[in-house]
C-alpha cells in the first residue's frame, strides 16, 4: 500500500494572505510544522516553494507551500514530483471547499478541479486527477458574486477556531494519514 510522502498546502504567497480562507492549505502546514518545532521552512527556489521535510509516524514526508500563487501552483509540485520521483497517488494536496460548511474535514481519493483554480493547475500538470485531497470547509458567502473577496479575506475569530480544531483532530491521528488510512481516518476526525 501506498504511503504519504508529499503534503501540499494550497494558498497565495505573501503576508496580505495569511490566515485567509483560500490560505487553508498554508495554515494547515504552517500550524502543523510550528506544532512539530524542531523543523523550519526553507525556500527552494529550484521549486518555486517554501518546503519542509519532516518525519511523522516515523515517515520522511515533505511539506510544500507553492510560492506562484494559487492559480500556478502545478508548477511547484511537477518540480517536487519529479525530482524526488512521488506518484501523484503518493500526495495530499491540502485546500479551502466553499460547499462545506466552516471546519468540516473530508478527504477525497481522486477527481477532477471542481472549478478550484489550484487545483485546476495540479490535474493540468499532473496529467490527471489521480491524487488524495484534504477538502477544508470554509463555508460559502451565499452569493457567487461575493465569492472573490470572501475567500481572500480573514476567517472571523469563530470560523478559525473550527478550521483550527479540525487541523488538530488530523495531526492527533497522523499515523492514519501517513498511512493514507482515509476512511478509518475521517471516522476520527467527524
């Protein structure tokens, strides 16, 4: 069975997006790696990415910030897969969802961009669909006309509180996740 080696967070690069909604897959890194404290982001620019190599459960696995924003971000991982020969099955590519609801967590094994402009650019650059995602709910502004500025503006106080607790559910059980155990693994999380 395959196992985790790639972990890619999904989110636009400078400090005007921190902790915005589209930004959930840097935070769910970030928080994680400060979680872990004995490792720091470096800047790979032969990747185009702030990256990390860490070791959970006992497994070696990168972590991978895309520094080309969000809509490049196939760039960087084509780099990364290629270099360190991952299959795209052998990745989770961490994002915001705006049809769940805030902090709700569901991984998926495969499938197409679902009009995710990130992701969109991984399935262009990959050549497929074929790899794990870590769906994030951010919830929706209820108006597709106010989509844009939602997603790149700053989770309320309560909202990161749910996104943050649902990151702490995925690191409290990160043996499943490197195992890639996705369906034992979202009966522990929900």
């Amino acid at each position: 069975m395959a196992k985790l080696r790639l972990v890619v967070g999904l989110g636009n690069p400078g400090q005007r997006y921190t902790k915005t909604r589209h930004n959930v897959g840097f935070w769910f890194l970030d928080d994680w790696l400060a979680q872990l404290g004995s490792v720091s982001w470096r800047s790979e620019s032969r990747f185009q990415a702030d990256f990390a190599e860490v070791k959970i459960a006992g497994q070696s696995v990168i972590f991978l910030k895309p520094q080309t924003f969000m809509n490049l971000s196939g760039q960087a991982v084509g780099k990364v897969l290629r270099y360190f020969k991952i299959s795209p099955q052998e990745m989770l590519v961490v994002h915001d969802e705006l049809d769940f609801d805030v902090g709700v967590m569901r991984f998926k094994s495969a499938g197409g961009h679902g009009g995710h402009n990130g992701l969109r650019d991984i399935v262009a650059t990959v050549g497929s669909g074929e790899f794990n995602r870590l769906r994030v709910g951010i919830g929706h502004p209820g108006d597709k006309r106010r989509v844009a500025d939602y997603v790149l503006s700053a989770a309320s106080v309560s909202d990161a509180e749910h996104i943050e607790s649902g990151f702490e559910r995925i690191r409290l059980n990160s043996e499943l996740l490197v195992q890639m155990r996705f369906d034992q693994l979202k009966n522990k999380i929900h």
